[in-house]
C-alpha cells in the first residue's frame, strides 16, 4: 500500500507501507501535518487485503 498524506500547506508525502499478518502496518512519521500535530510518533493502520 502507498498512502498519501497532505499537510495544512498543501503539501503531500507517500508512505510505503507493508503489513504483518493481521493486515495491519506501522510506519514512523517523517512529514510535517501542521503545528497542531508533532512529528514524533507513528501512523498504524489496519487495511484491507489486494483483490486482484
């Protein structure tokens, strides 16, 4: 999975994303959202598997 992600300045970082075997993935945060959110910290996400 590659997730976008838009910061309050109109900018956009993409993560490449694997999951484990509960089609969940974690990933380090290395873009800045806003000055609201610091940029210590993680995203976890829990996806959906591919269809083809």
């Amino acid at each position: 999975m590659v997730p976008q992600v838009h910061n309050a300045y109109g900018e956009r970082h993409a993560y490449l994303l694997r999951t484990d075997m509960d089609s969940t993935a974690r990933i380090g945060k290395d873009f800045y959202l806003s000055p609201f959110h610091p940029l210590d910290g993680h995203y976890e996400m829990r996806l959906p598997p591919p269809t083809r």
